[in-house]
C-alpha cells in the first residue's frame, strides 16, 4: 500500500468511501490518497492540474485510479497521459454502475474509457457482471480481475434484532432520486397493508423537496421521517436500531449501503441490479424483486414487516455473508495479489 498512490474523489459516496476504508484497514498512508474532485467544478480542475504536475515530480510508480463516469472519466483521462509520459503503470478501478448505459449513450465518455483501459496495467471490476461486459463487448479478458468492496462494520456478532420491540423500524439511505427507487418505495408503502405499527425513515441529498411534497400527500405521512444527508458515522450508529433496510435501486454496482447493513446482521429488500445478487442471496439474506415492480416491492414490505422471526434469520444470514465474503482481510489480501502481479 505504501507504494501505491490512490487517486480518487472526495465527494459524498461510495467510492470515497472505498479509499477511506483503505486508508483506516489497510494501511494506505493518507498522502498517497490524491483528491481528482471535491464536489466543486473549478476546484476539480485546480486539482487535476496539480496531481498531473505531482506526477511529473514523483518517484511512485504504480497509480490506483478509481473510476466512476462522467467528470470522473474525463479527469483520469487526463491523468493518465502524465502518467504515461513519465512511463509509469496504472490500475483501472471500475466503479460505474452506469457502465452499460454509458457505452450506448455516451460517445466521448465511451471513448476515453477505452483508451483508460487499453493503457492500464490492470483492470480491478467490482462485479462479475462488469467483467462479463468487458470480455463481450470489449473483447478484454487478461488482467482483469473482481474485488468487491469490503464490509467494515461487521459486528463480533449480529445485532439482537429480537430485541426490537412494538414499531417495525425501515430505512432507506441514499439520494433522492429516480434511479434509486425512492418514489417506487412511496408508491409501495403507500399500498402496503401492514398489520403492526411501521415506521419508514429515508436518509439523503437530491430531490429532498419533491419526496417531502409526495409525503406530504400520503395516507401515511405520519409514519414516514424524510431527513437530509448526515456524516456517515452518525448514519451508522442509527442503522443498528433498524430492523431492515431497502434500496430499490434501477441502477448500482456494488452498494456499500448493503454491506453496511449486513455487517451488522440487518436483512435486506433490493433489486436484481448490478452486483446486489452478488451481495444478497434471495430467500436467505434479503429479498430480491424487479427494478420498477411495485407490486414485488409492497409484497416484499409486507412480507418482512409482518414476520419478525424471517428478519432475524435473514438478518443473520446476512451477517455470515459478511464475514465469510466481505471482510477487510479478505479483500486485502486480493488487492496484495494483484499489486504484487502489477
């Protein structure tokens, strides 16, 4: 790690939170994590500029750059050429969970990404199904290799959730926006029927003003809290007081909102998306439905809302999945491999 310089953003998200976990398990020292991007356009260029003249002055020789779409691309892009005028390696970190999407809709970005990954030493996917793409409709298949991001709340043991007493408490934390499924979950509370007390609690940024009108409509506003984003810790000593979590997202990667959840042995309803079947296995740690079915996600609301005994058994399942699959030390070691390759 002490070899390697990260190159990532610092904005509110999972792969910052990625690099941040490196830095706290796996000793990364903090000056080898360079920040492309703070949220802030001006600021990202004046940041860009100055890690691609670091480069020209730096006696590293391996670059970790951690990839997303968009400005994210663009920025790594530029980078890279430093990188290679001074004949040094770089890894490719694929975090996009827009990648399919991009390379349909996106020509520019589509472009840069291909020259990203013709020029990398190595390309790290974060599920087999970007993998998968690459060797199809890239016809890329040597280095490649599939590193998961890690769990780092994983409790020494799950939480007691038979502890949790009268009101079934419900979570969603992520942005306020389509793609996430937010309005699909007010559509399906909103038409669940639950025979016990529910509360639901949404954590987030975006479209804060358009849910709270939609709340505001609801039938059961009353049983619903919309707060706005909070520091990750204060989410995370909030989530164990939760009896399960939903992300009914159109599109992801690898959420690290999931792995947070079952670290702490929380069970979890989501979408066939991405890398979440990887993450969850349906009937035994969660439960899994269409993106954009409604009718799936009030059955699966109900279904876990109604049964406590199915959410402490899935919660942990969930748990276990986390330990034996997700843990630092393991993700560790195959991030060790891979530089010792490189």
């Amino acid at each position: 790690m002490k070899n390697v310089i990260h190159i990532c953003t610092s904005s509110n998200g999972g792969i910052s939170s990625v690099v941040n976990g490196y830095v706290k398990y796996f000793g990364l020292p903090r000056e080898n994590y360079w920040i492309s991007h703070s949220g802030n356009f001006i600021f990202s260029i004046f940041r860009t500029i100055m890690i691609c003249f670091k480069i020209l002055f730096d006696s590293h020789k391996i670059y970790h750059l951690h990839i997303a779409n968009k400005g994210s691309v663009l920025r790594k892009f530029i980078i890279s050429i430093f990188i290679r005028f001074r004949k040094k390696k770089y890894i490719f970190h694929w975090h996009n969970g827009y990648f399919k999407k991009m390379f349909l809709t996106s020509n520019l970005e589509r472009k840069l990404t291909e020259n990203l990954l013709k020029y990398s030493c190595a390309i790290i996917c974060i599920t087999k199904e970007m993998k998968v793409f690459l060797a199809e409709n890239m016809q890329i298949k040597n280095n490649v290799f599939i590193i998961h991001n890690f769990c780092e709340t994983i409790l020494e043991k799950p939480i007691d959730l038979e502890k949790h007493r009268n009101t079934v408490k419900i979570v969603f934390f992520g942005r306020y926006v389509f793609d996430k499924g937010i309005y699909d979950l007010l559509v399906a509370f909103e038409r669940a029927s639950f025979e016990v007390p529910v509360q639901l609690d949404f954590y987030g940024y975006g479209e804060i003003e358009k849910v709270k009108e939609i709340v505001g409509n609801s039938t059961k506003k009353n049983s619903i809290n919309i707060n706005g984003w909070i520091e990750h810790s204060e989410f995370l000593k909030k989530l164990q007081n939760y009896d399960f979590f939903v992300l009914p997202s159109y599109v992801e990667a690898f959420p690290v909102s999931i792995l947070e959840a079952m670290g702490f042995g929380i069970p979890i309803i989501s979408t066939h998306i991405g890398g979440v079947p990887e993450m969850i296995e349906n009937g035994k740690t969660g439960i899994l439905f269409e993106a954009g079915n409604i009718n799936e996600l009030t059955d699966a609301l109900e279904k876990l809302t109604a049964n406590k005994n199915l959410r402490i058994e899935f919660g942990k399942n969930a748990w276990i999945t986390a330990t034996e699959k997700f843990s630092p030390k393991i993700i560790l070691k195959k991030l060790e491999d891979i530089y010792e390759k490189v």
